[in-house]
C-alpha cells in the first residue's frame, strides 16, 4: 500500500472516529427538543399546557445560550492541551448529562427540583457541546489534505442533522415497541417510556469514547507544540488583538448567525410547526422530518465539496436568499395543505399530501445543507492554528448556540402573542438571515483553500 492510500485510510479513520463521536453528542443535544411536547408534562405543572411547552423551550434553549461559554472554556483547552483530549472530556460530560436527564424524577413526585435539576444537567449539555464541535471540526480540517478541506469538513456537518435523525427514529422505534395496543403503547411512552432514548445513549457515548481513545493528536496541532508555540493564552490573543477580533465578529453577523437561523428553522422550528400550529399527529409530524433529513443528508457534503472549487462564500449567501425568500410560501403550504384533514383538533394526512409536505420540509433541509455543509471549512480557514479552536467556536456557538437556538422558542412565543397570523414566527429567522446575508455579501472575501498549517 502506498503512501497515497495510507493517507487516504487515515483521513477517513479520522472522519469516522471524530463524525461518531459527534453525532452521539448531536444526539444527546436534541433528544431533548425531540421530545419537548412530552418533557412538558413531565417536567412541568400539567395546568397549563402552553405555558409548560413554553417552558421546556425555555430550557431546551437555555442549552444553546451556554454554549458560548463552553466554546470558551474548551476552546482554550484545546488550544493549550490538544484537540483530541479535550472533545474527548465534552463527550464524557455531554453523556453524563443525557443519561442523568433520563433518571431525573417527575414535577409530581419532587415538585419544583424537577425543572430545576433538568436546566442543570441541560446548561452541562450546552458547555459540553459548546467544546466539542470546534475540537472536531478543527482536528478534521488539520488532517485533510490540500484542495479537499471542504469536503472532509462536510462530513463533521452531516452529524448535526444526523443527530436529529437518530433521536426522531429512536422516539419512534421506542414508542411503538412497549405496547401492541397503539393507546396503551402511547401512555406507556407519556409516562416512563421516555426515559429510554436518554437512557441507552450511554452505550452509544462509551463506544465512542474507546473509538477516540485510539486517535492520535491533529499533526498540525502537534507541530506546534513541539516547536514551542502553542498559545499561552488563547483568549486574550482571540479577542484582544484587533485583526482577529476583527475575524470573530466577522464569522458570527456574517457568516453563522443566518446559518444558525437557518438549520434551527429548517428542522427544530419545522417540527414545533407542523405538530403545534398544523396539528399533524406525533408520529407523521417525526416520519415526515426523518424523510426529509434523509432526503437531504447527502446535500451536506456536495456543498462542502463544491465549496472547495467555487469558494465558500456564495453557497452560504444564497442558501440564505433562498430561506428569506421562500419560508412563508413553504410554510403556508404546509398549513394549508393540513388544514383540509383537521379532526378533532389533530391532522392524519392522505398518503399523497403527506408526501407534499415531505417535499416542502426537504427543500428546508437543502437550505440548511448551502449554509451548513460549508461553514466548518470557512472558520477554520479564517483563524492561525495556535488560537483557531478558540477563535472558530465562539463565533460558531454564539450563532448557533444564541441566534438559531432560539429560533423555535422565540417562534413559538411570537405565535402565541399574534394568534391572527400563523406564520409570524417566521420574522425572527427572516430578519436575521437578512441581516446576515448583508453583512456576509458586503465584507466577505471568497478564498478557496488558503493555507491552515500556520
């Protein structure tokens, strides 16, 4: 075997092992939003139903509004440490934290401990996701070779969305094996049967962690530290040297706070709607999103691929045209389309509308995969090795973690304030990705494949 394909081997050793690892943590993240219609009575005082979905937002949100801090926290990690030792400690916490939020006691057996205990453990999930990304796309990045950064890089992309996938099908398989009887097997699933999905992620997070035991630290990262100029302090050179800061703002209004609204709405926001506002039952509401999501996986790395030839820049500015453009028409149609199998206050759709809006939610997805499948690649690029951990998550995370994290609790709110308009929730991700896209046309440059081993 040839240097060549030993190469190839290993680069794809290192996609695998760093894609499971945050997946699984992806998976973690968002089985809990997956499950936030449940959670709500579980958690909170069964009242008042809109209040405590409310609520569970709240707190699924509060996760990504830590995850800043936890791009900061492990971002100096891993800039001082090493990449490969530092996700490998955000696996363990994010693990932790899922397995814990699954034995956590009801709002009717401990009162007000419940929520509180559960923000606890989802604020943890927030840190340990706010460290991991960065760590995987960064070690990712280091080990591919020159030309092909977006393409490996789309493969660290295609978790996020995978995750989602994973924690939908789990739901589903989990909630139609406790019992024969559907009724029976949804007041099982109501009452304990939640719990598995948070439960059994522990396997899955302990595989991965013996899978990244054996990697090897990003050779990049490893020449650095050899030669003695690993950062003694990543932050202060992150956001205190002007020409980098100047990169940070940069990233996030340009870049990542419309690619954060984006994937929220795309796939959060689109579930929150079609089960709350269209009133699709459970489990068409999650089959038509897992269709979708596979559907559009692919889309992730033929983007990053393409963003190797043609640059980063354009693919990401006009995934977010496109979401500006058309959310109100997708979503209309979708609300339209379920309106005419309104019964009993809940939707089953024929099988030919069923898959109209399939369609609708796809064409979503492709929106997120323009504006995602690039986004490791452009971050990575934009940063010097020493402080590139640090520097590419806090943009990353704000735009995500803050922008597009609160995307289906601001939504939701907004159409509970203005009940006349239906789609009014869509102004939030529209007047960011707006935003964004401005500032991303005007002061964006379109470099392909600059140098990252510096």
């Amino acid at each position: 075997m040839n240097n060549k394909d030993n190469d190839a081997k290993g680069i794809w050793k290192v996609i695998g092992a760093s894609s499971m690892g945050t997946l699984i943590e992806w998976y973690d993240f968002y089985i809990f939003g997956s499950l936030a219609t449940v959670i709500a009575g579980q958690f909170f005082p069964k009242t008042n139903p809109t209040a405590a979905l409310l609520s569970t937002l709240a707190t699924f949100a509060a996760g990504f509004i830590v995850r800043p801090f936890g791009a900061l926290f492990f971002g100096r990690l891993g800039d001082i440490v090493g990449r490969k030792y530092t996700f490998l400690l955000t696996l363990i916490l994010m693990g932790g934290s899922t397995f814990a939020i699954g034995l956590v006691p009801s709002y009717e057996t401990i009162g007000f401990a419940a929520p509180v205990i559960v923000l606890i453990l989802r604020l943890l999930q927030g840190l340990a996701l706010g460290g991991e990304y960065g760590g995987a796309a960064t070690y990712v990045a280091e080990h591919a070779p020159p030309g092909r950064r977006g393409f490996y890089t789309s493969w660290i992309q295609t978790t996020a969305t995978l995750g989602l996938f994973v924690s939908l099908g789990v739901i589903l398989i989990t909630r139609h094996s406790l019992d024969a009887n559907e009724a029976r097997s949804i007041e099982k699933f109501n009452d304990w049967g939640w719990r598995i999905p948070f439960l059994v992620s522990i396997l899955l997070v302990v595989l991965s962690i013996y899978i990244r035991m054996t990697m090897k630290e990003s050779p990049v990262f490893a020449k650095l530290k050899s030669e003695g100029k690993v950062a003694t302090n990543p932050l202060k050179e992150s956001f205190t040297h002007r020409s980098n800061l100047k990169m940070v703002l940069l990233a996030l209004f340009g870049a990542t706070m419309g690619q954060g609204v984006v994937w929220y709405t795309g796939q959060f926001y689109a579930q929150s709607f079609l089960e709350n506002v269209c009133k699709i039952n459970f489990d068409q509401s999650r089959t038509i999103l897992i269709w979708a999501i596979l559907f559009g996986t692919p889309f992730f790395v033929v983007f990053g691929n393409l963003s190797d030839k043609i640059g980063r820049k354009w693919i990401m500015m006009t995934g977010m045209l496109l979401a500006v453009l058309f959310y109100r028409p997708i979503y209309q149609e979708c609300y339209e389309i379920s309106s005419a199998f309104l019964t009993d206050g809940s939707v089953t759709l024929p099988t030919q509308e069923y898959w109209e809006i399939v369609l609708l939610v796809f064409v979503q997805i492709i929106f997120v995969t323009m504006v995602y499948g690039p986004i490791a690649a452009f971050l990575v690029e934009l940063f010097p090795t020493r402080i590139r951990y640090t520097s590419m998550s806090l943009p990353y995370h704000v735009g995500n973690g803050v922008f597009g994290g609160l995307t289906p609790f601001i939504a939701t709110l907004l159409t509970t304030i203005y009940t006349s308009d239906k789609l009014v929730g869509l102004w939030y991700p529209i007047i960011i990705a707006s935003v964004c896209l401005v500032i991303g046309l005007l002061y964006l440059t379109n470099t392909i494949d600059p140098d990252v081993n510096d």
